[in-house]
C-alpha cells in the first residue's frame, strides 16, 4: 500500500517557521522552501499578518518579517503554547525574539 503524505505542521506553520529562520527571505525562496505555490504563500502571510502573528517591514526593495513570539496558538487545544516556545521546541533560534 501506497503511504499517504502528510505534515505534522500546517501551511501557515510551515510560513512561521521558515520565517523565523530567515526573516529577510523573498516570497519565491519562501515558495520553494515549504512547496507552496507563490500566491499561497502571499495568502499565508496575508493570514498570519491579519492575525497579528507576524509583521512586514519594508527595507529598501524588501520585506524584513517579524514574528510576535508571545502570540498564543489558535485552536482551542493549542491556546496555551505561545508560537515562540513551539518554534523553540522545533529547534529554531529566533533572531527576532522578544519573549526572552
């Protein structure tokens, strides 16, 4: 039987993370990195900035994103790990971190 693909993380997770890694990465980097297509990664960070988890900062010709360490997980059975403390336990040193 053929395995079924899957992730442990969503999209939107996959965002943050590479995110966290490389804060200063184009949207078509970030494209290739997750396997995404460019316009949903546009739309995921569309979400993520919406939802406060994420700022865009424009420096010259690019966008410099931030992550708010501090914001709580969305589902219910999430809301009391703080996206910082996930990203850490993926172990990801945060360049940007404000939760320290």
């Amino acid at each position: 039987m053929k395995e079924k693909k899957w992730n442990v993380l969503s999209n939107h997770g996959r965002i943050l993370v590479c995110l966290a890694r490389y804060p200063e990465i184009t949207i078509q980097s970030l494209a290739y990195k997750t396997d995404l297509s460019i316009r949903a990664v546009q739309n995921l960070i569309n979400d993520l900035e919406a939802s406060r988890y994420l700022s865009r900062t424009r420096i010259g010709r690019c966008n410099y994103y931030q992550i708010d360490y501090e914001k709580p997980l969305r589902h219910s059975l999430e809301r009391k790990a703080k996206v910082g403390v996930v990203l850490r336990a993926l172990g990801i040193e945060m360049q940007n971190d404000r939760s320290t």
